[in-house]
C-alpha cells in the first residue's frame, strides 16, 4: 500500500496494467515489479508486445550480449518500434535499415558496435583522470555556491535549488564551456527568460539548441586557434582510429552528456535527500561518519535507481532465463525492478546503507553501455552530501509542500524512463558559522 492509498483499497489488478501509461505505477511501481518477477524474472507484459526483465541476472546477461541484443530502441522502448514486421531469426539487417525511426538515433545510448565502440571512445576522452579531479575542483566550490543562495532561507528545493543547477554547471564544466555561459545556462535550463533580454529568451528557448551552437562555434574557433584550454583538449580529439570527428559529431556527443547526465544525477541527489528528511537519523548517522555517504549514496541508487526502465531489441532469436525471444522483440529491462531482487539482494524494499553488495546494483547498466558518467555523479553526489552536511545543522520534510498523516505525498515524474521526485522541499537549521 503506498502513503497515499486509504486502507482496505482493492489491490490494483498488475496482470493488466499498462506498465507503459498507467498513471498507477507512477507514485511506486515496485509493487508492480515484484508482482511480474514473481511470475518470471523473463515474462511477456500483456501490452506493447514486450518482453519485461526484471529479474537481476538475467538482465546484466542481456547488457553483456552486444550481439544479440541491439540498443538502437534502448530510450524510448516500444515507442515508435519498427515500421515493419520483423520476419525471421536475424533482423539486423532490418535494423540497420529503419535505425532512424528511433528516437534519439545518432546518440550514443542507441548506437551499435562498431559505430558505438568509435563514438564511445570520443566520449571517454572528456572522461580523462585529469579532467575529472578538476572537475571535482569546481564541483566543491560550486556546491557551496549553490547553498549560499538558500542558507539564509532556512527551507530550500532540492531539485531547482540544488539538484539540477549542480549537475547542469558541473557538465559546462566538465565540456569547459566558460564560466561567462554559465548563469545564462543555468537559465535556460531552468525555462527562465535571458536578463535584460526577454527576446533573446524567444530566439534562445531552446537550450540544447543553444548549446550545440555556442558549442560548435567553441570547437571551430579552436580547432582555427589552438589555446591552453579544455575546449581546444575536446576540439583536437580524435576517434579511436586517429582520425578526426566532424564538429556536429564533437557537439552530439557533448550535447547529449547533457540529456543523459542531467535529471538522472539530479534524481540522486534528491533521492538522497528524501531519505534524510524523512527520517533525519539517517542525517545524524551520515554526520557521525562522513565515510559512511559513499555506501549511502550506492542503496539509494539501488533502491530508487533513477533510471527506471531502458529498453533492447532482440536482434538474433534466442532464450534468456528459459524464456524464448523471437528477433523483433522489444525488452524491457528494468533497472528499477533488478536492483529489488531478492535473488540478489536479500530484503530489497529494505533501506540498508550497510548493504555489502548495493554496489553491484544496475543502475548505471553494464556492459559497453555501462553508463560513462557514474564516477562523476558519485563524485558530484557526495560533494553536495558533504556542503549540506558542512552547513546544515538538522533538517525535515516542509509539512506544507508534502503535507502530514494521510496527506502525506510526495510527486514523482511521470514517465516510464526515469524515476524521481518532481519536488522535494525540506525545512532546515543552518549551522552556526562560529562552531
Ligand atoms: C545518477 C546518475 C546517473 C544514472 C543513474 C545514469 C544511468 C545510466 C544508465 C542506466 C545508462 C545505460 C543505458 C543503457 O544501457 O541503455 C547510462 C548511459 C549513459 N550515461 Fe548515465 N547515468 C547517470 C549520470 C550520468 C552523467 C553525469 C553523465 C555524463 C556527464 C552520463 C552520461 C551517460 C552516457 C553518455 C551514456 C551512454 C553510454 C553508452 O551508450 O555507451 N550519465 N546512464
């Protein structure tokens, strides 16, 4: 039953709900997971033509099995699927074919090896050791930044406040876009009009629009004039087999950095935070050992993993836990339901930050898709962990944002992708400066 549910309510009929639309499974759609992985970890769902994976072994077999198992639906799932019927063992040809109708089908996420392995390898050259600890230099600063906007508040949202702006800055940064494009950014991210310009906010609406073409204008400005910067580093580096990528290649691969790294880092950070609001031991046990949050921050992506489903198509006939998979058919492989199995993680609906195994969790996925960004959101998590602890005394669900007893809620995205909270505000103490 979930807070919001009066008790003595019908228990909803899981056999033939729309895991895809129905609204019911927004607020907690693990109940629904458990209810399927009962069934069979490898079960067909009764709309969509889709197969639901929800057990956890049998979904890390599926993200190792490049070959038999293609990426090219891997957002969006049955959504539009293939134009025409898929006829025999092996469809890749198909595939190959209709990869355009896909949404997002020149990103990395959807791509196939061998064009996956070449873009992959431009993408990990953002990811470079060096990079990263600078990364993690402007993550600290800006994490306290960020907390000087509220702190004299003593109540703040997560997601707009925090969330979101940190993770939007920390990509700028990490791609070295100039910390002048920052704040106009962080703007247009968040749907406000540029200052001073309210019909520049009309001709700029479109942030990844914006970026792709500031950022382009970037790249070629330093491929013309190398400087000692970050952005000549992107602009001169090359695909795996030496040779250099078009711009729009360059700025694809950035831009997208941005789609996938956004909300879903953001999503941890609220998810953390939900959890010490609602029950502040967790904020003093976190306080009395700072070496404790890396463990914390690895059950709350188990437990609320911020991607909730992502999608394969079979590409080759074949059986995964001894269920048959005609080429053709759309997967759902749910990270989200995984993470909760107890196979593998014994008590899974119980919050344990102690858990011995959280980190084997899925929900970075595996394999060669295996998400790029997890060390950064790690990173970038712990570091907003640490500011709040370093500047907050004690803090608590705001009763009015969230309400009390059985008015108590919370409003999560509803979307069959991702998993979070659409708010989070929490009232708090600030720290006295002094002690
Ligand atoms: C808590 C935060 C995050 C979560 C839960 C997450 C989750 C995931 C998952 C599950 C995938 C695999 C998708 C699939 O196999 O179909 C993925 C891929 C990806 N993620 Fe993340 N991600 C997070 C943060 C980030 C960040 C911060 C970045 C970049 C700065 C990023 C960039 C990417 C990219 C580029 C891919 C595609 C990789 C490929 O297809 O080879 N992610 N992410």
């Amino acid at each position: 039953m979930t807070a919001t549910e009066p008790a003595g309510a019908q228990a909803p009929d899981f056999d033939t709900i729309d895991f895809y639309t129905d609204p019911s499974l927004v607020e907690d759609p693990y109940p629904y997971f458990e209810h399927w992985r009962n069934k069979c970890p490898v079960a067909h769902w009764p709309h969509h033509d889709v197969i639901a994976v929800t057990g956890y072994e049998e979904s890390a077999e599926i993200y190792r099995q490049t070959e038999t198992f293609s990426s090219a639906n891997a957002v969006t799932g049955p959504f539009p699927g293939l134009p025409v019927e898929p006829e025999g063992d092996d469809i890749t040809d198909l595939i190959i074919e209709h990869r355009h109708v896909f949404p997002m089908f020149e990103y990395l996420v959807t791509l196939d090896p061998p064009e996956h392995t070449q873009q992959r390898g431009l993408t990990m050259r953002l990811f470079t050791p060096k990079r990263m600890a600078e990364n993690e230099e402007f993550m600290q600063g800006l994490a306290h930044r960020q907390i000087d906007e509220f702190i004299g508040n003593g109540t703040f949202e997560v997601l707009a406040d925090l969330g979101k702006p940190i993770a939007l800055l920390v990509i700028a940064d990490l791609l070295g876009l100039p910390e002048a494009d920052h704040k106009r950014l962080a703007r247009l991210f968040a749907g406000l009009p540029e200052v001073g310009d309210e019909e520049g906010a009309a001709t700029f609406g479109d942030p990844l629009a914006f970026l792709a073409e500031t950022f382009a204008g970037y790249l070629e400005d330093r491929r013309a004039n190398p400087r000692d910067d970050v952005l000549t580093q992107i602009a001169q580096a090359t695909y795996p087999d030496g040779s250099l990528p078009e711009i729009a290649d360059v700025v694809r691969t950035a831009s997208f950095l941005f789609a996938a790294g956004q909300e879903t880092t953001a999503k941890l950070v609220s998810g953390s935070l939900k959890y010490v609001a609602e029950e502040p031991h967790w904020w003093e046990w976190l306080r009395e050992d700072r070496s404790r949050i890396p463990g914390f921050l690895e059950e709350v992506l188990r437990m609320e993993s911020p991607v909730k489903s992502t999608s394969r198509l079979v590409r080759h006939t074949t059986e995964i836990g001894g269920v048959e998979m005609p080429a053709g058919t759309t997967l759902a492989v749910c990270p989200g339901a995984a993470n909760r199995d107890p196979r593998h993680f014994p008590n899974p609906d119980e919050f344990d930050p102690t858990r011995a195994n959280a980190r084997e969790h899925l929900a970075f996925g595996r394999g060669v898709h295996a998400c790029p960004g997890a060390p950064l959101a790690r990173v970038e998590a712990k570091i907003v962990m640490n500011a709040l602890l370093d500047r907050i005394e004690s803090l608590k669900l705001n009763e009015e944002a969230h309400g009390t007893g059985p008015d108590f809620r919370h409003d999560y995205e509803p979307t069959y992708i991702l998993r979070g909270l659409t708010r989070l505000v929490i009232d708090f103490v600030p720290k006295d400066p002094a002690s």
